[in-house]
C-alpha cells in the first residue's frame, strides 16, 4: 500500500553535505569522495581515488563521516549521481557530494537508492535545480523537504530484491571482465616484456631479443590515425571522451550519441582509441572497440587517437597501449598551454615495439582473442541486463508492476 506524500528528510535519520574545500594531496590515507567516484548507473568507482590523511581525517568528518547504507549524492555540476556506502568503506565526502542517512525503522536503503535513480526522482530535482553560469546547483536547503509518495518497508524490500538481482549479475560480469582483462595482460607481460615465450629457453638472443624478432617503432607496428571510409555517409554514432575508462578495455555506450555528420576521428571494431590530451592521458583513457554492428564505421572525440594493427594484432596494439611506458612516452611528448597539453605523432616513431616473427605473433593473438571475445559477450549482457533493469525501475516505483 502506498503512502502519503512526505517529506523525503522524514525518511532520513539525517542529510548532510561535505567540506567545501580540498584537503592536502596525500598518498595514502582514508578516500575522499568526489563526484568522479560515483557512476551514472549508481556505482561506488574507487579506481582512481584521492586521499586524505589520518591526521586531517577527524577534520574532514567533523560534520558527518560515511558509514554502511549511507548514499552518497552529487548536488552541484555533475548531477543525478548516487551511490551506497559498503560496510568496509573509510573516507570522507569531497566537495559538492552529500549523503543522505536513511531510517531503517522506515526506508530499506538499497530500495531509496534505486528511487533515487529513478525517473521520478529525477523529475524532482530537475524542477529544484538551479542554473548558473558555470554549473547547476541542487540547493540542500530545498532538498529535505521534497515530497515523496513511497511504498511499505514490506514492498520496499521486495522492489529492492527484485532490481538487485539484476545488479548483482552485472557486478559478478563486471569482476570476470576484470580477471579476464589482467589475464590477457599479464601473458602480453610475460611474452613480449619478460621474453618468456613458448619455446623461450632455446632461442638465440641477440642484441637484447631472440633471434628472428625485429624492433620496429610504433608508427610502423601499429597504424596511427588511419583513414576509414564509410559507405554511407548518413547519420553516424558518435563518442565522447567520457565513454572510454581508465582502467579497462570496456566503452560506455551510454554517452553515445547520433550525428548527421562525422567528425575527423573515425574507427571500427578492433581499433584502440588512446587519450591524447591532458589529463585524460594520464589518467589512462584508452579503450578497444569490440560492439559496433559487422562494417559500422563510428567517429569520435577529435581528442582520440587511433591505433590499428598493422604489422602485430589488433589485440597487440591495444595491450601495448595499456603498458606503462607506452603512456609515459606519449606523457612526454604533449605539448601546449597548461591544461590542453597534447600528444605529437612524432612519440610513435620512438617508442619501440618488439615484434615476435609471424608464427609467434599468431600463436599470442589465437591465445588472446577468446579472452578478448568472452569480454565482448559479457559486456554485451551486462548492458542487456542494464536495459531490462531500467525499464523495469520505474514501472516498479509507481506501482504500475506489483511485487
């Protein structure tokens, strides 16, 4: 049975925001939270994270410190974000994030996570929200008493129970991808950074490599922004630099968008897209395309570059992208104002690619493919997974579906 409409702080033992400044850098430490650390799907990201230290910790969380089922919100810039605290979770909240305590007397936590993702919720704060020249801004002072029309504690678990499943299946593909991934790096390490290849122990090395191999620069290894046609020269989909992550090969489809006409930078499936500005670089924005339909050309951000196999593999080139000093070597070519530093094609012809003779090359590639390929299913059902989810969210928060 459905509620009457309440104020959303009524559901809440309390709502508070984070520190309006930044503590110092630190290497380790308790994590700050900020607003890169929260997914648009409603995820923690802790991959690349900021810290603070033990001595300035109690500062940070003098007005309220994280804890278990708390959620997490963006309230200024990047909006609609909002994620749960885990149980082992240590850190405090980085500028423009608030968390919001729920009452477990009457609110299950995981069910106000998916309201706060739903459409309806997000119709809410749209109406609050204010424009500025700069930023949009979500006012704390108005969002406590935003009134909401929520089920049972009863529904309310069932609801949660029922969207969670789908969530715990794309977290559980989410952790192979990850094993897969570091799987097929750690043999690309071992092959062509250790030399310990099949058959290893009886090569003749000579000048630093086994015989028959050959050092060839990147720019002869790999193509480097190659032309790519298209047939048609309709509608094209396009993808911003947001899409690409900085961990892994995946690419988030969900910033995808359609354009009548085509930017400069185009690619297909099995080429590598690389960051070539700063600090997207640095961060390790590099992705390899694996989704597009048979014969789809796409472009994308003009700050991509596109790397291709020509004398190794698809999949070579991109497990070359991801070494650490293949980055460094690009790192130290960038060039321009502060901010906008920029990759030169010229890093491509120093950097040096150990290329194993052909029967090697292919013996890797075979190696590594199905690992390539096992990625690409998952992904493909996560992001089905993802679809039936959402269309389900807001049928089940308006009561349209019982549980």
């Amino acid at each position: 049975m459905r509620e009457s409409a309440v104020p959303i702080k009524d559901y809440a033992i309390g709502i508070f925001d984070g520190p309006h400044a930044t503590p110092k850098p630190s290497d380790a430490g308790p994590i700050f939270l900020g607003i890169k650390n929260v997914t648009d799907e409603g995820r923690l990201d802790l991959s690349e994270i900021r810290h603070v230290s033990e001595a300035e910790f109690p500062k940070w969380t003098r007005r309220v410190k994280p804890q278990k089922d708390d959620i997490v919100f963006s309230y200024e810039a990047t909006l609609h974000r909002y994620a749960r605290i885990p149980e082992d979770f240590e850190g405090c909240l980085g500028r423009r994030m608030a968390l919001v305590r729920p009452d477990p007397r009457k609110v299950d936590s995981r069910f106000l996570h998916y309201f706060f993702l739903s459409p309806i919720w997000r119709a809410k704060m749209d109406a609050i929200t204010l424009t500025g020249a700069t930023v949009n801004r979500i006012p704390l002072t108005i969002f406590p008493d935003i009134k909401v029309v929520l089920p049972g504690l009863n529904e309310q678990v069932a609801i949660a129970q029922t969207l969670s499943a789908y969530d715990d299946l794309i977290e559980n593909n989410r952790r192979r991808i990850a094993l897969l991934e570091e799987a097929a790096r750690l043999l690309y390490r071992e092959w062509f950074v250790h030399l310990r290849f099949p058959g290893h122990e009886h090569a003749r090395i000579t000048e630093g490599l086994p015989e028959g191999w050959k050092r060839l620069p990147a720019s002869e290894a790999f193509k480097v922004n190659p032309k790519t046609p298209r047939d048609d020269e309709g509608q094209i989909r396009y993808l911003p630099m947001a899409a690409l992550s900085e961990t892994g090969m995946l690419i988030d489809r969900a910033p995808l968008e359609t354009r009548q006409k085509s930017t400069s930078v185009r690619f297909r499936n099995g080429d590598t897209l690389f960051a070539r500005i700063t600090p997207c670089l640095e961060n390790g924005k590099t992705g390899f395309v694996q989704w597009l339909a048979d014969g789809e050309v796409a472009c994308g951000s003009t700050e991509f570059i596109v790397l291709r196999g020509q004398r190794v593999s698809n999949h070579f080139v991109y497990l070359t992208a991801r070494q650490h000093d293949f980055r460094e070597n690009a790192i130290r070519s960038m060039i321009g104002s502060s901010g906008r530093q920029r990759v030169q094609p010229s890093c491509f012809e120093r950097y040096i690619v150990p290329v194993p003779p052909r029967v090697l090359g292919t013996l890797f590639d075979e190696a590594v493919a199905g690992t390539f390929a096992q990625i690409a299913n998952l992904d493909r059902q996560n992001h089905n997974l993802a679809q039936a989810r959402d269309l389900l969210l807001p049928r089940l928060m308006n009561g349209e579906i019982a549980v």
